[in-house]
C-alpha cells in the first residue's frame, strides 16, 4: 500500500495532487478551443436536442458536483435542479420522455443513486451518467455514459473525482445548452481557453500554498464554516463535508447569505470562517464575511491575490485568476489541502475516516 502512495504519506494528498492530470485526461479530445466549439464527441450531435429540463441525482461529494453542475446549466439558460438521490423518490419533480436525468457517481454502484436512476428510466426519462469507473453499474444502466478518466481513487474522501465531476458536467451543460439552442452559449468563446487552462492554474496553486499554515493556525477551533455564493455555494458544501469526514470536527456549509438568518448565532473568535470568492456578487460575500469577522470569528478569503476580500480578512488563500464558472473549483483544492493537513495534525486516519465506506452500497 504504501508503494501505491508515491512520495505522499496518504492516498488523498496524492490524489490531491493528481488533479491537474486528472482534469487533462478528462478534458482530452473533448473541447476545441480554436473553433470555439465544444466536442464531447461522447454524444451524436443533437443528442440533447429535445431536452426540456434536467434532473441531476447523486450523493455526498457527487451531489456538491451535481449541483455545481445544476446552477452551471442554469446560468447557461436551461431548467434544471440538483436533487439527492436518496430523497429523489419523494422529491423528483415530475419526469417525461424530455426530462434528461444525470446520474453523478464516482463508483457507479451507489446504491441510493442506482435506485433513483432506475426510477427515473421505469418513468421514461434520458439518462447519462457521469462516472469514473467504466463497466460500473450506473454505466451499464444509463442510456449513456460520460466518463470522467480521473484514474483510481484510493481515498475514502472524494477529492480528484469532484473536480474532474464538475469539469465534465459544466462542459456537458454547455452541449446541452448548445443543442437546445442551436448555438453554442454566449460565454462559450472564454471559457473554453479557462477550461484548457485549468490544469496549468492548479500545478500553480499546487505548488504555492498556505494551506498547511492555515490549518497549523486554525486546527484546534470549536467549528468550522464555509460559505459561498452561485457556484460558491456547493464548494462551501464540499468544503464543510471534506473537512468533516476526515478531521472529525463540527463544520458547515452555507450559502453566504444565509448566515444572517441564523447561523451566525454559532460564530464566535473560535469558529473560522473560510469565504470563497468566484466573481459571483463578490461584494455580497465580503458584506457576509466581515458581519462574521465583526463578531470575533477570524475570516479566511478564498481568492484571487489583487481581490479587495484580502484587505479584509484574517488570512488568505490565494487562487489563480479565472472565468467566474471554474474559479470555486480552484478554491475547493486549497479547501481540500486545509482539511488533510488540519487532519493530520489531528492524527487522524485519513484514508480511511471511521464508519465510512468508499462506495455505498446499501441504502
Ligand atoms: C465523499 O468524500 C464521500 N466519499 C461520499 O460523500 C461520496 O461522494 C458518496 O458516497 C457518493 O459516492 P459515489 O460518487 O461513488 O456515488
């Protein structure tokens, strides 16, 4: 086992650091930044034609996925909802033959998002499923499969698989987008040069980080919060869950708005609050950040370094600049770091976090 972790003391600090390969291999052959036009050549053209709305369901880390790819879609100007699979069979909005269902799973064989796949095949719907194991069940069983060629993930703890899923699933949104309207979307042109750059932002991020300061300062705190805003939201979700999985310490996502209608009753100098900034009404999350600084709790910004947030806070973890749809991805890799070394110090098992199962099999 411990030949298969390299140099790295755990198999989540390796596939930390494999993302920028993950996110090359899952973005290979499936963008054309010269025409401007997206490939995803997995799909015949006008796959998506007649597509009306669209359901994601998944679990965990994929639903955080799930839903960055649900408001992605959103923004791009089709109906769709993010839904966990486990509540999919009393919460699924009505599905049709124009209902395209995306299943998320990094196994394939969870069994709560298999259960709401087939739900929604028995009522009629599309079905794909973004996934990193070929020949897995969800494969097998959706329509068609998108596969995210993230390589093996030993870890308990999703990390490469997320940031490969949201890849994927904004670049999926974009061909829907582009098959339903017969264009490919307006913002197209700049975010396929973003999307090719991706991996190059996090070999920089990777290799110029605070997180281990950041977590030596704030590992012995009472709770930890993340919030964020549109496409900060589900990495203020990933965030909180990564850091409670695999440190064993209260944490919470928020949508930054959110906190003044009620959590903030739980800030105090002893919970850190970590910010992300995308771009997306920066300015709101800043006013969200310092109502939380002004009681005591120590900010950390999640961001650009010329971003006015660093003035601001505590302390700062710094992202490379890009398009406001891929900067929460690049701040949920400094959120993953923070959350492995606040566990180590924590000695805590890491790879494989007590009561926890890498794929979920039973419902
Ligand atoms: C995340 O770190 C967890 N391992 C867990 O939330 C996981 O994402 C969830 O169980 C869904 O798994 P899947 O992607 O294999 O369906």
């Amino acid at each position: 086992e411990q030949a298969g972790k390299g140099e790295y003391d755990h198999f989540m600090l390796k596939e930390i650091h494999e993302q920028p390969t993950a996110l090359s291999q899952a973005l290979e052959g499936r963008i054309d930044t010269q025409n401007g036009r997206i490939a995803l050549a997995d799909f015949d053209p006008g796959t998506f034609a007649d597509i009306d709305s669209v359901q994601f369901i998944a679990c965990g880390t994929s639903y955080h996925a799930a839903l960055y790819g649900s408001l992605a879609l959103k923004q791009a100007g089709v109906e769709s909802t993010a839904l966990l699979a486990n509540e999919y069979s009393v919460s699924a909005p009505p599905v049709d033959d124009d209902t395209l269902v995306v299943a998320v799973t990094q196994s394939g064989e969870t069994a709560d998002t298999l259960n709401a796949l087939r739900r929604a095949e028995a009522e009629g719907a599309m079905t794909v499923t973004v996934t990193n194991v070929v020949g897995s069940t969800a494969a097998r069983e959706a329509d068609e499969a998108l596969f995210i060629r993230a390589g093996p993930e030993i870890g308990v703890a999703a990390t490469k698989t997320f940031s490969s899923q949201a890849v994927m699933l904004t670049l999926l949104g974009q061909r829907i987008a582009a098959d339903r309207h017969g264009d490919p979307p307006a913002d197209l042109d700049t975010l396929l040069p973003e999307l090719a750059a991706m991996p190059d932002a996090l070999d920089d991020l990777l290799a110029e980080t605070d997180a281990e300061a950041i977590a030596e300062r704030y590992h012995n705190s009472r709770s930890y919060f993340f919030i964020g805003r549109g496409l900060g939201f589900p990495v203020a979700l990933e965030g909180a869950l990564k850091f409670k999985e695999i440190t064993y310490e209260h944490a919470e996502g928020f949508a930054s708005g959110e906190l003044k209608h009620g959590p903030l009753a739980l800030v105090t100098p002893d919970t850190p609050v970590f910010a992300i900034f995308t771009g997306q009404e920066d300015e709101k999350t800043l006013k969200n950040a310092e109502e939380a600084q002004t009681r005591g709790a120590p900010v950390v910004a999640v961001c650009p370094e010329d971003h006015r947030a660093v003035d601001v806070a505590d302390a700062h973890l710094e992202i490379p600049e890009t398009d406001a749809d891929l900067a929460g991805l690049l701040a949920n890799v400094q959120l993953q770091l923070v959350s492995y070394y606040a566990a180590d110090l924590l000695d805590r098992p890491i790879d494989k976090p007590r009561n926890l199962a890498k794929s979920v099999t039973v419902e």
